[in-house]
C-alpha cells in the first residue's frame, strides 16, 4: 500500500466519481450542463491526472487534427508525410 493512500485507491475514485456523476446527470434537467469526473472528486482530480503543460497541449492538438484529417477520403497525400528539417 502506498502512502499517501489516494494512489491504491485510485480505481475506486474513478469508478464512484463516474458511477456518481452519471447518475446526477440522470436527474438533470434538459439544457442544463453535466457533471464531469472533476466536478465529483474535485482536488483528487488534480491528483490522478495532472495538468498538461502547453507543449504537451499542442502535440496532443496536432496529432488529433493529424487523425481527423487522415479520415478524410479526398486529403492529399503529402499532409501525412513527415518533416525533415
């Protein structure tokens, strides 16, 4: 067991916050925004997953965009090529 205790018992907070988050959301009214993960196990969040640092946001972004347009039947070829340089 660790120390701190919050590290074994991360699978625990995960599924109660998602399993308490789905079921207030179930009782919300239309058009009202939902709870998320964060919402429910507030600092504990923080926690388990750490913030992302800019760089590290900007290559999550482009490998998204990468994906999404790799999806596209018609895109050139020549997006999907490396850089060398």
């Amino acid at each position: 067991m660790y120390a701190d205790g919050l590290i074994g018992n991360r699978g625990m907070l995960e599924v109660l916050g998602s399993l308490t988050a789905g079921q207030f959301n179930k009782v919300l009214p239309k058009g009202a925004p939902s709870y998320k993960l964060q919402d429910i196990i507030g600092r504990a969040y923080d926690y388990l997953y750490p913030p992302l640092d800019e760089k590290e946001k900007q290559a999550i972004a482009s490998s998204q965009l990468l994906a999404f347009a790799m999806l596209s039947p018609g895109a050139p070829k020549h997006l999907f090529e490396g850089q060398n340089g």
